[in-house]
C-alpha cells in the first residue's frame, strides 16, 4: 500500500493543520503585547465553558455544517460551488415567503412548508449556474460568485420595497407569527443549562439528519456512485454511460438546496424574520469545513464545531482583551484556513513521507535475510 492510512488523512493531517495556524496565531497575538496562552484560555472557555457558550457554538456550528455539507457534495463532483452565500439568503427569502403568506396553526407544519420552500427558492437559484456549466461551459466558479452578488442585490432590493413593514426604517421583513417559534434548546435540553439568550434550535438535529442522508446518498446509492465516478474522471465516467449535465445539474440542485437550509437556523430560529446580512459569510466558511472535513458529513461536523467554537470564542475573547480587534480575530480564523486549506500539502507531504518510510522498514524487518 503506497497511501497513508485513512485515519491520518482524515484526523491527523487536519489536528497538525489546526495546530500550527494556532501556533502562527499566537505569534500573531504575542505581537501586539498580548498573552497568547491566556487568549486560548478565554477562546476555548467562550466557546465550551458554559451553556451559553455552548449554545452559540453549537447554532454557528449548525449553519456551517448546511453549508459545508452543500460544498463538500458538489466537491465529489469537482464542482466548486462557491455560491453558498448567495443560495443561503435565497433560502432565507424562500422561508419569508412562506411564513408571511400563511396563517400557520403550529410550529411543526410552518417548519415543514419553510424547509420545502428553502430548498426550492437555493435549488433554483443554484440550478442557473449548473446549466451554464453543462451547457455552455461557463466555470461554476465565476457564475457561482457572480450570483452571489445578484442575491445580495436581489435580497436588498426586496427587503427594502417588498416586505419592508410600512412607515419602518428597518430593511427587514415583519416579524413571523407566534405559531411559526421553533423550540429552542432551553425547551428540549434546559436541563443542561440552557437558557432562552442562546439562539440554539431544533435545526441543529435537522443538520445532523442532513450529514446522515448525504452519507447516505454518496456512499450508499446509485446516484452518489455516479457522482463520485463523475468527479473522478468524466471521461471515463461518460464512457460508462453517465450523462454530465445530469449529474452536474442534480449534484448543483441538491448543493443549493443543503446552502438554504441554513435559513432555518437564522431566519426562522433565530431572527424570526427576514433581515439584510443574515448570512454573515456562512457559506464562504462553509467551503473550508468541507476543505478541512475532507467532504465527509463526519469530518464536515467535527470542522463546523471548530469553527463554531472560533467565531464564540472569538467574539469573548474580543470583549475580554480590547486590544484584541474584530480584524485581529477574523486573521485567526483565515489563519485557520490557510492552513486546513490553501497549505494542506505542506503538511500532508510530510506527513505522507513518514508513513511512507516507517511502511519501508517494517517491509524491511519482516523480509527474510538471504544470507541467514
């Protein structure tokens, strides 16, 4: 076997990866006169230290792991869906549309029409820049951030002169109904400490649902073989008989739709309303949780609580150190994938070497000495 073993690959690499950005990082903050061992302390005791740390990791690590899961399938394709952002907020339009439009008697039957009308409103909106890629040629790059920027335009515009509540200067939609409210963990974990401040929800296990039918999906069934088949050589895979544009249009539908689901998280557990910005860059992180889970749902978890725990603990250890900024916190996260992402090979080469070596001479050890 001339490969490292699987568990390197998925945890070793990326724990090394972590580790030097944390390192490089705390260069960073030792730069500025800061004590990088106590930044760590009150980072990781923002993040996992109490019930209200917990449950703001916990509802960031949610929206990661839509989007993150939404890029790491179009990766099994080599497609770079870098539209996340863009699919996310026409979720979130999605999820308005519907909530505003119907009197809704219970929370469950609204959360079934909102997750129905999220994937469709990020699916369609996903669905143009796959066609121009199957048909056209146009790279899913380009078109993919190109529409990002329309959906934010789109969004604005809306939000502005559609459903802007009359004489508010507020661009954002009505508040949603009573009946629409999603249990939050204070209802189903208070027991655990939780409290109504922290804007953890139920989509949390809608998201893990999500990993356990993506697992599903590419490793257990025919259309997930055929699309892995596809991203690893589409010649061959189209000499077998796969059709392209089927499986770059199906793989870019399901990758938007996983993009617009994150809307329930915020729109309808959080904000209870449509507002401007409600993706905060959810679907850029969402590409190096997939980067770094090597676009598998279990990886694709583990990273999206990493970076659930960066973006908490983050935001406590700018109220705690003032001479630690917001830029300063967001350096450490694009610290984190540099390294995850961008630099992977310069640990991974390494790393693969050794094992490589240590393979040699075990071989080495148990052959037979000739001269014996």
């Amino acid at each position: 076997m001339d490969k490292m073993p699987k568990w390197a690959d998925v945890v070793l690499i990326p724990l090394i990866s972590v580790v030097l950005a944390l390192l490089v990082s705390g260069l960073v903050v030792a730069i500025i006169g800061e004590s990088p061992l106590r930044a760590m302390q009150i980072m990781v005791k923002g993040a996992f230290g109490s019930a209200y740390g917990w449950g703001y990791t916990l509802y960031y690590a949610t929206n990661f792991i839509f989007t993150g899961l939404a890029v790491a399938v179009a990766f099994h394709a080599r497609l770079f869906n870098i539209g996340g952002e863009g699919q996310a907020a026409l979720g979130g339009l999605g999820v308005a549309v519907i909530l505003l439009a119907v009197d809704w008697p219970h929370w469950s039957l609204a959360l079934a029409a909102a997750m129905g009308f999220a994937m469709l409103f990020s699916a369609l909106w996903a669905a143009v820049p796959a066609y121009l890629q199957a048909k056209r040629g146009s790279h899913i790059v380009i078109t993919t951030i190109m529409f990002n920027y329309i959906a934010s335009a789109l969004l604005v515009y809306l939000l502005v002169n559609v459903f802007r509540v009359e004489g508010s200067m507020a661009p954002e939609s009505a508040t949603f109904a009573a009946a629409t409210h999603l249990p939050s963990a204070a209802d189903f974990a208070g027991g655990l400490g939780f409290r109504g401040s922290t804007p953890l929800n139920i989509s949390i296990f809608l998201a893990l649902i999500a990993c356990v039918l993506v697992w599903l999906l590419i490793w257990r069934t025919r259309l997930g073989y055929e699309i892995r088949a596809f991203g690893q050589s589409e010649t061959a895979a189209v000499y077998a008989g796969i059709n392209p544009t089927k499986i770059i249009m199906i793989t870019m539908l399901i990758s938007g739709a996983l993009a617009g689901m994150m809307a329930i998280n915020v729109v309808m557990g959080e904000a209870e309303r449509l507002v401007l910005d409600f993706v905060e860059g959810a679907g850029f992180v969402g590409i190096a949780v997939a980067l770094m889970g090597r676009s598998h749902p279990v990886g694709v978890v583990l990273a999206a609580l990493l970076f659930g725990a960066l973006y908490q603990g983050g935001a406590e250890l700018q109220f705690e150190m003032p001479a630690i900024s917001r830029e300063m916190i967001v350096v450490i996260q694009a610290l984190v994938i540099l390294f995850t992402g961008a630099l992977d090979n310069m640990v991974r080469m390494p790393v693969q070497r050794l094992f490589l070596a240590l393979k040699r001479r075990r071989d080495d050890a148990a052959r037979p000495n000739p001269a014996e």
